[in-house]
C-alpha cells in the first residue's frame, strides 16, 4: 500500500487493519551476524531504476487573539490534497517592507496503525488532573506497556481537549520569507545553497499555556472569515515564536482571497501519527525477549575482539573518538552501546565529535561485510540528511536508502542524496520488500523507519542501528525503529547529551511523570552504564577542556 494512500486513510481516520494483514509481527530472527574482519568496500552498483526522482510535489505558495472554545475546522467533504510535513524554519534576519514583513529563515529539516482509544478509567483521572496508578510503580517490564500508554494517553487527551479551540476575529498578518536551503555539502565540495521565496502568514496567541493549545510545528491551522460558513482554508504550522507567534504556509486559495482588513476564525488540527507509531512500538517492546534492551542490568555482553588493524577513514579522530568506534565493531546484541556527548550536528549543522565517531562507524561497518546490514535513525530529518551526505563520498548510491514521511516535501530534501529516495507522484514512497533488503544502509527518522516495519522488514534484518540523537526523543519513539526491527542479534547504538530532552511533550501529566526522560537518559543511569565500563559506554571528552563533562549541545528543531 502506497505511502499516499496511508496517509490519506490516517487524514481521513480511516483503520489499517487490513495493511496491518501485510506486516510480520513479532518475529524475531535467529540468525546470527558476528562481526567479521575489516577490508575495502566492494565496487559500486548500477542505481536502481525505481530510486529515480519523480516530479516535484505539488505544494502550497503561500494571516491573528480573543480565544473561543467553539468548534470551527475542515468539514470531512473538503477536497484539498493533505498537506505536506514541512521543515520548521530558523530565523536568520528581520527587513521590514511596507505593510508587509520580509524575514530570512535558514530551512531546518524535521518529517498506521488501530486507534488507541483513552480508556475510560484513564480518561477520567486525567479530566480531574489525577495521576494514573501505574505511573507511580516502578517502571519494569511487566509495567512497561501500561506505563507508556498512560503518558501517550495523557498527550491524546490534550488534544482532544483542546480540539475545539478557535480564535475569533483575529488579524493574519503576511510575511515574505526568505528560505535557504543548502543543497551539498561534503569535504571537496563547497556547499552551495538555493534561496526560495515564500509568503507566510503570521498571527498571536495567547502566552498563557492554559488559555490556548501547545502548537508544534507540522500541527494543522484552518483558517476562514468571521462570519461566514464557506470551508477553511488549510494551511500547516511552520513555526512557532516565543510561544505567542505563529508562522503558518498557506496555500494559493488564502492568498488569493486575503483582505489585510478582514478578520479571521482559525482552529487547528493535531498531528497524530508520531502518538499511534509509538502506542504500537511499546506493545512491540513489551515482548520478554526484549527485556535486555530495555532493562540490561545483569546482561552479559556478546564482545567480539577485532582480530586485524583498523585503517581509519578519517585520521582526525581523538582516543576518545576511536576508542568508542572501536567497541561499536567489537559487540553484538543487547545491552546497546552508549556514546555520551554532543548532538550529532553542531550549530553550523555540521557533524558534531559525535556524528563524526558514527559515520566512521558505520563505514567501517560497510567496509567489513556486505552481509551486514545498517539502519541509521535520528529524530529529526536535518541530522538523517547530513548523516548521509557525508557517507555519498565512500558508499555508492545504490547502496544507501533514504526513508522519508510519505508527504514530505520534495523541495527540503537535498538534491544530492534524492538519488536515494523513492518518489512517485505526490509523496515519497518505500521499494518493494525485496529491494528493501538490498539497502546496506537505510537511515530514517524514528517514526517514518514504521514504514519499513510495514513493508515487511523483519526484526533481526538490520546487523546494527543506530539511534542517533536518542536523548531528543521519548522513549515511546525511539522505541519504533528498535522495538519493531531488533532483534537479540542486532547492535545497537544509542547516541545523546546529557540534559537534552524532547522538544513534543505537550501535557503537564505526560511532562512530569515521566515521558520527558529519554530512553538514552533512563539507560544511562541504569547499572551496567553507572560504571563507564568502555564496554557500555565512551564519554566524549572535549579535548580544549581536557574533561569528559563538557558538551557543545545543538539546539533540536522538529521536522
């Protein structure tokens, strides 16, 4: 089933029980994938000709605060294409123009399953603000699913409170942006960049989180003029100002029709695919002979020495650095592998000494066997994008897959890795299983690597993954690609900074009991990581500081 279509039953509400029909369940592989010595990677392979780019996806060109809890948005007979999931932008410089605001943004990339509906005991406790018991046992794997669904429950549960919401008669304001866009960046070449022209709209909102919904960028807005019953123009939410102002693209349809002096309702709409992925991932992880993984105290680990000099591709690399790609070879299977340090892009959006220990990783890897397989996620499409730019160099095209959301925009996706994107009409889409399976290295976001889960991947597929980031997601996402695609042979590799955290949780009850703590962070301070044992862990040391607790953090922008 195509990604089109997917997205259109999940817009529409429709179930996937029948898709589900398709995917192997609970299947964890047996066979076993040892680490083998190291020597060069094989000659390229002719490009697949279903990995061709298609054409450009249609998308909108591209205005508000007295609050009315009355329902207003997009009746279900509304003909508009869904939109697409958008990059977030990053404000680069203000230039004002007449009426309207011209501003430069830097573009920073972020990207079904049954319904889970709120139990009604659970329902009721949130309503009254009361914690659920479960929530205050200790966390354990007999607890695990039930603790995970009661925070994803409370996240559900502000969204359908807030459903509602619409401002009245508010202003839309016009803003002419400036989009820059970096389309190649590696070690020969300069980077060069592509500037588009957009015109968004921008209205307030009231800076009182308890008069007003937590918007995320990719949330929908509707917006149509007071008074009037016509059907509201949909536009999606690309940014999100000091929590009071936000940014929306709208389409041609509003532009079209705006009066600077007309007065306008607006509701929104929730994003909640990332919420349905993440309830199925911890049923996935709930299984016992995941416990290792989630709980490894008292988990022996599988080491296997390497037996041949490493030859380094980059020889930039400080003891710390070659230290941790040096364990990364040597394991296999549960517990995983911590590397604590930087996010994996600095604030230049190059790769960080994190990022950098991960693709000499993954090279040698690939160098090693092509037997191996290798599946590279991250929260968010910025760092999956430079992740694979910078292994175009020494891994042929047709080798490397880029997953992407269904509807993410063609145009943000840097035109030298669409070479290794599947795109057909109006959305990217997955290769066949078979095809799949020929990928030595596939990256993804978190929650777009369930569509490989969906096209029949099986647990154990991949010889190692990389969570990349893992500190700036829940654990209920990071949870989709390992939960669905481990297996007890898989190594895997967990990558964060201490004191970064998710950037999504939007109830009070999910943020303080709990979904806020990352899968990297509740790891870190499990037993077998308390030791820094080089076994389970390797600490970035800054080397200037000549410490292991210094860190240059990224700050995270969702795509």
């Amino acid at each position: 089933m195509s990604g089109c279509l997917e997205f259109l039953k999940w817009v529409l509400g429709v179930e996937e029980h029948e898709e589900d029909l398709h995917v192997v369940l609970g299947s964890r592989s047996t066979s076993k994938t040892h680490p083998t010595a190291f020597h060069p990677s094989p000659s390229p392979k002719p490009l697949p000709s279903f990995l061709k780019p298609g054409s450009s996806s249609s998308k909108p060109s591209p205005s508000l605060p007295k609050a009315s809890p009355s329902s207003s948005g997009p009746s279900s007979s509304s003909s508009k294409q869904p939109p697409s999931f958008k990059p977030t932008l990053s404000q680069v410089s203000p230039d004002s123009i007449n009426e309207q605001t011209k501003v430069s943004y830097m573009r920073v990339q972020k990207g079904m399953s049954p319904v889970y509906a709120i139990p009604k005991d659970i329902e009721d406790l949130i309503k009254r603000d009361k914690v659920p018991g479960v929530l205050n046992e200790p966390l354990s794997l007999s607890t695990y699913k039930h603790y995970f669904a009661a925070l994803l429950y409370a996240e559900d549960f502000y969204i359908e409170k807030w459903s509602e919401f619409k401002l009245e008669k508010i202003t839309l304001k016009l803003q002419r942006a400036e989009i820059i866009k970096k389309s190649r960046r590696n070690e020969y070449l300069n980077e060069t960049y592509e500037k588009d022209d957009k015109i968004f709209v921008e209205f307030e909102i009231d800076s009182c989180c308890e008069r007003r919904p937590f918007l995320l960028s990719r949330d929908f807005a509707f917006a149509r003029p007071s008074g009037q019953k016509t059907e509201p123009c949909q536009g999606i939410i690309y940014r999100v100002e000091k929590s009071t102002r936000v940014v929306v693209e709208f389409g041609e349809d509003f532009l079209l029709q705006h009066l600077s002096t007309c007065k306008y309702d607006v509701s929104f709409s929730f994003n909640r695919v990332c919420l349905k992925r993440a309830h199925h991932a911890i049923e996935a992880a709930s299984d016992p002979l995941f416990k290792s993984f989630l709980f490894p105290d008292g988990v022996s680990k599988k080491i296997f020495p390497i037996s041949t000099p490493l030859h380094f591709c980059n020889h930039n690399l400080d003891g710390y650095q070659s230290s941790a790609v040096r364990e990364i070879l040597s394991f296999q299977g549960p517990p995983p592998y911590i590397v604590e340090g930087p996010l994996c892009l600095n604030k230049f959006s190059e790769l960080s000494r994190t990022g950098l220990v991960i693709q000499e990783a993954v090279l040698q890897i690939y160098q090693s066997s092509s037997k191996l397989r290798i599946l590279i996620c991250a929260p968010i499409n910025r760092t999956c994008d430079m992740l694979m730019q910078s292994l175009n160099n020494d891994i042929p095209e047709s080798d490397m897959f880029r997953a992407n959301a269904a509807f993410r925009e063609i145009d943000g996706v840097p035109i030298d890795i669409l070479p290794s994107c599947a795109y057909k009409g109006e959305c990217f889409t997955c290769p066949s299983l078979q095809e799949l399976r020929k990928f030595r290295v596939i990256l993804s976001t978190f929650v777009s690597s369930f569509r490989l889960r969906n096209e029949g991947i099986a647990a154990g597929h991949f010889s190692h993954i990389f969570l990349v980031d893992a500190s700036s997601a829940t654990e209920p996402e990071a949870m989709v690609p390992l939960a669905n695609l481990a297996s007890e042979e898989t190594a895997v590799i967990v990558t964060g900074a201490p004191g970064n955290h998710s950037g999504w949780v939007r109830s009070n009850i999910a943020r303080k009991n709990g979904l806020m703590t990352s899968y990297f962070e509740r790891l870190r301070n499990s037993k077998p990581y308390r030791s820094l044992l080089p076994q389970f862990i390797t600490q970035l040391g800054d080397p200037e500081k000549e410490s292991v607790g210094n860190y240059s953090y990224a700050s995270v922008s969702y795509d």
